[in-house]
C-alpha cells in the first residue's frame, strides 16, 4: 500500500520524505488555506516546491466548479510537473472533466466520494486515483471501511485501473484497516503515519537492551 501524506505543510512533507516512506501527497482548498497559500502563483509556486520534495504523485485540487474552468485550471495544473495530479470533485461537471483529462493521458485524484456508486462512476471516466474519505463517514456513523471494501470488491471484480486511495485517514486503526482490505493508497496528516510507529513494549525492551549492555559493558571496564 503506499503512503501519502496529506497536507500542504512543506514540513511536515520533508519529515515523512526523511522517514522514507513517502510515495505522494495529496492537498485541498482547505490544507492550502490553513498554510496561507492563496493567488494562483503563490499556489503553482507552493505546488512546485511539494514536487521538489516528493518522489510520487502529488494531487492538486481545482477549485473551479463548471466543467470548463475545470479544464482551464486542470491544464494549468497539469504543466507545472508530470507529478502533478489534478483533483476533481465527483460532481457531474467534475466527471466529464475527468473523462477529458484521462483521454488526453492527465491523471486525475477524484475527490470527495462517499458512495460505490461515485466511485463506479469515477472509474467508468477514467480516474487514475479514486478518493473515498473514511473519517468523514466516520464522522456520521458510518462504516468508512465498509466503503473502502465494497469499491475494492467492484473493482476488482472489473479489474479498473483506478487506484483506491483511501482519504480522510485519521490513525493506525484506519491504516491497518485499509491495509487488511487491499486499498491502494491511504492519505493522512503526519501524525497518523506516526501512530504506527511507537508501541511501549518497543521502549521499554530498547531501554532493557541498552541497561543490560551497559552494564556488562562496565564490568568489563573494571
Ligand atoms: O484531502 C481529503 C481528505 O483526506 C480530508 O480529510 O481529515 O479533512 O476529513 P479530513
């Protein structure tokens, strides 16, 4: 499964690319907001210096929402770097603009899906990357993963090219959840990458190693 991470934060973006785990980012209105990154060359400017710090894909988002301004800022997206990929909402303009980029070799992240149905529909355009956010149907009291698997069970059973990129990855349990079902990708903050690291079985098993060679360590000193 690979790991992006979603933010807009150069930062946190630099610290999971040092980790050696990172294979993309992901972005959103809101993420680039919350880094003060508005105007359209500040936010070309800003998506340039993600692709400089990551390997992989990294999705942008449009923020037009009628087909062709869709187009118009997707091309523009598109030419800022071949890692760029240009994020689309599952609207009905948002499906016809996916259809247009896959079939001009653009790839696309189609974004905020919360139903099979949208994802069947994402697919059938040609999406390179499906979005499904689980935290968010977590949120309602809806069963997030249950998505996740039912997409995975639809795909697979039509073997569509569109990767499962499980969004709104809050922690471990999520990642582990979609590792089990077979998601392509999962996006999250920094710190759910980061919750998969520490257990205190781990801690205190170092600690015990570094006492015991310590100790023998200075016997041998005396
Ligand atoms: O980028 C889309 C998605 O990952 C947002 O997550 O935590 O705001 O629901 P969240």
């Amino acid at each position: 499964m690979k790991f992006f991470i979603d933010t807009a934060s150069l930062n946190d973006i630099r610290t999971a690319q040092n980790l050696g785990v990172l294979d993309g980012v992901t972005t959103n209105p809101s993420l680039m907001a919350k880094e003060g990154i508005t105007g359209q060359e500040n936010v070309h400017a800003h998506y340039r210096a993600i692709c400089e710090i990551v390997d992989g894909d990294v999705s942008a988002e449009v923020i037009a929402t009628d087909y062709p301004g869709m187009l118009e800022e997707g091309l523009q997206l598109a030419a800022l770097d071949s890692k760029i990929v240009v994020k689309v909402p599952m609207t009905e303009d948002g499906v016809r603009a996916i259809k247009y980029f896959s079939t001009h070799g653009i790839k696309t992240n189609c974004t905020l899906v919360f139903s099979a149905g949208q994802a069947l529909l994402a697919a059938k355009a040609g999406a390179t990357y499906v979005s499904p956010f689980v935290g968010r149907l977590d949120d309602i009291s809806v069963d997030g993963l249950a998505l996740i698997r039912e997409i995975r069970t639809i795909y697979d059973n039509y073997a569509f090219s569109t990767q499962i990129l499980a969004a709104s990855v809050r922690h471990s349990a999520h990642i582990l959840g979609c590792a089990r079902i077979g998601a392509d990708v999962m996006t999250g903050p920094l710190q759910a990458i980061y919750s998969l690291l520490k257990h205190p079985l781990t801690d205190s098993g170092l600690a015990q190693f570094l006492a015991d060679h310590q100790r023998v360590a200075a016997q041998i000193n005396n």
